[in-house]
C-alpha cells in the first residue's frame, strides 16, 4: 500500500515537529509546509519533506498539494503568544483567521477534505465551570483565542471537508532523544522559563528571553489552594498520540467533531514549582514573586473525556516527565545555537 501523505502546517514549530515525527513513526509521510516565520528548518526537516511557504499563497500550497497529493491535513501554523496579540490583533487575525481560510479553501479546492486542527483553551476565556467541557461557553478574552475560535468556525464552514478541533491546554515536555523541543522566541511559557536559569542556561539566552533577573511568579492571591494559578499540562507527546487518533478518527470516516485534549488534573504553579525542586534537585530555589497579570484566570482545567471516550485517548506521561524532559532539551547545543542565533539576528 503507497505510504499516504498528510500536510502539516507550521510542522517547523514546537508542536507541530512533534507531530510530524509521531506521523512518520505511525506509517504516514509528512508534509511540513512552515514560512519559518516562528520555527526552525532543522525542525521542519526532521521527519520528512519541507516546503517553505505561507499558508496564506494559494499558488504555494496548491502546488505542494498537487507534488503530494496528501490526504488530510494537520493545521498548526498559527501566531501563540497572548500578550502580542493585545498588541497587535490585525496581525493575529489576518495570519491565524484569514490565512488560515485562505489554507483551507485551497486544500479543499485539491481534494484534502479531511483536517485536525489545533485550537486552544483560549476559546473559551474565563469559564464559569472548572473542567471545562467542549459544550462550555466560547468567550475568547484576547485576540490571539478570538483569532483561534474564528478560524475553528472557518474551518467547519468550508463545504465537503470533515474537521477535527482539538483544543489543547498547556502543552509542555519534549523529546530530546529525537532532537526536537520548544524552542520559541520569546517565550512565554512556565516550564521552559522554570527550567532555563535553573539548568543555569548561557547567560545570552537568559537575557534574550528576559530572564536574567530569575523565573517570576504571577500572582500569589488567587483563589486556589495555594494562591497560585491552576492549569492543566499535557505531554506534547501525548499531545502527538492524540492527533494520530483524530487522524485516523477522520480517515475512518469520522463526522466534525471537537474535542479538548488536557491531563483533566489541574496544578498550581506552586506545585510546578515545588516539582522542578526535586527533578532538577534544587530544593533551595525560591522563585520571585510579581502582581498578578491581566486577563489570567484562576483556574483552567480540561474535560477531556469526549476525546477518552471517542478517540480511546489517554495522556501518559506526568509533570515530572515534562520537566525533565523539557530540561534536557534545553541543554543541547542545537537550542542554545538556535535561540542564540535568533537573539543574534534581532539585535543587528
Ligand atoms: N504551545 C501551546 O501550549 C499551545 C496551546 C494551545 C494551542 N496551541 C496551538 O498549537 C499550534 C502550534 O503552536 P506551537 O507552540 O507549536 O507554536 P510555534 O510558534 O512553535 O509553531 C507555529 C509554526 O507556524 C509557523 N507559521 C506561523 N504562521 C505561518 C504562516 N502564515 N504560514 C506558514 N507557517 C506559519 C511558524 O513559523 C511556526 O513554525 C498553534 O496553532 C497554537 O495556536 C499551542
């Protein structure tokens, strides 16, 4: 049987370059379509053929359709960070929303009819009930969830295709036996901002990701158990186990469906805390502590039990997992050259 191929948008970014190795592994070849506009050409090689472009030039991603002739679609090319998009929403709405219409159509238009898209919690803002369903409110509080949930109902608009949403939660963990990590610049995120000056990161990235002054704590106050915020984390790797079953969800003749892809375990930034003490062996850190931020809520905990149910999905791997594994990566020398060339680059 011919090796069937699958487009992966954004497959040069963190968690798409996951995705695309979980997809060679599973039977499939991928197809990673990125602009490196965020990811890394080592990334988007890693697992099988590379295509630089945006999803945004119908021409492009026609012709990559018609080299490859894929048969579904994994969409990850997206804009991520929150505070960039308060910033700037056009640029969130054109680049997630409106490129996004312009991939979909177009991959439509070539016989792909078939797409798992990764969407967020964000679409569902500061819900009134912790865990969260899928059937849950969708109050996007920021342009970059709002430009998220837009291109989720773009996707589903588009006649003749079957979709599947996945809204994932926080995504952390990587998989440094394969070469691969987060690797965003900026970064935002706990883990690898926890991590960094811990593993005593070289000093040019520490001050290129605002870290030179330590990991900061965003707010002391809530009403959670230890007055810390409360998310829901998932391997990135379970993350990939996900979307091989969703794929294959689609590809079995599976109708629309959307499902949230979390641990349903909620930790307060205190308990990663105190996690990252005993797997890096730090028992003496104590992080700073700073005002809470605008617009983040107490409490995000995913249902995922629709996605249990149906797509037999279930997380394996824990915090400590994450952490180390997020630890080691950040010590190879391919992230360190990488954000230090990214940092390089800004600078002149
Ligand atoms: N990281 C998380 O915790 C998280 C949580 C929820 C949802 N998501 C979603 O997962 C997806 C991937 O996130 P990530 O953390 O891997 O981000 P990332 O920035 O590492 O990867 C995104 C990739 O998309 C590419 N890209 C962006 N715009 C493009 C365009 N117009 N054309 C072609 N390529 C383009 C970038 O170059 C990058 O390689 C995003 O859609 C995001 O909304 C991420």
């Amino acid at each position: 049987m011919p090796v069937e191929a699958i487009l992966v948008s954004g497959g040069a970014g963190y968690i798409g370059s996951h995705i695309a190795r979980a997809l060679k592994l599973a039977g499939f070849t991928p197809v990673v379509l990125d602009s490196l506009v965020k990811g890394n050409r080592w990334a988007g090689e890693k697992s099988g053929p590379f295509r630089h472009g945006d999803i945004g030039d119908a021409a492009f991603v026609g012709a990559v359709c018609d080299e490859f002739r894929p048969v579904a679609a994994l969409h990850f090319a997206a804009f991520i960070e929150v505070g960039e998009s308060v910033v700037k929403p056009d640029m969130y709405f054109y680049n997630n929303r409106d490129k996004a219409n312009i991939f979909f159509k177009t991959i439509a238009a070539k016989g792909v009819d078939k797409i798992v898209f990764s969407s967020t919690a964000a679409v569902y803002g500061e819900p009134k009930e912790v865990p969260i369903r899928e059937t849950a409110a969708l109050k996007p509080i920021n342009p970059y969830g709002q430009s998220k949930l837009e291109a989720e109902e773009a996707m589903r608009a588009v006649p003749g295709v079957n979709s599947v949403a996945l809204r994932y939660f926080n995504v952390a963990g990587a998989a440094p036996e394969a070469g691969l990590g987060e690797t965003h610049y900026p970064e935002s995120h706990l883990i690898p901002r926890l991590v960094l000056p811990l593993i005593e990161a070289p000093a040019a990235i520490l001050e290129a990701l605002n870290l030179k002054c330590g990991f900061k704590l965003f707010g002391t106050d809530y009403p959670t158990r230890d007055g810390t915020a409360v998310r829901d984390y998932v391997h990135v790797l379970d993350l990939a186990d996900a979307h091989i079953l969703a794929l294959r969800y689609l590809l079995g003749g599976g109708a629309t469906n959307i499902f949230n892809l979390g641990s349903g375990e909620g930790y307060s930034v205190g308990e990663i805390v105190a996690a990252t003490r005993k797997v890096l062996n730090r028992p003496d850190f104590a992080p700073g502590i700073a005002p809470r931020r605008a617009g983040d809520p107490a409490t995000l905990i995913a249902d995922s039990s629709k996605a249990r149910r149906v797509l037999r999905w279930a997380p394996h791997r824990g915090i400590a997992d994450m952490i180390a594994s997020a630890a080691a990566w950040h010590r190879t020398q391919l992230y360190v050259d990488t954000v230090v060339n990214k940092a390089h680059a800004a600078i002149v």
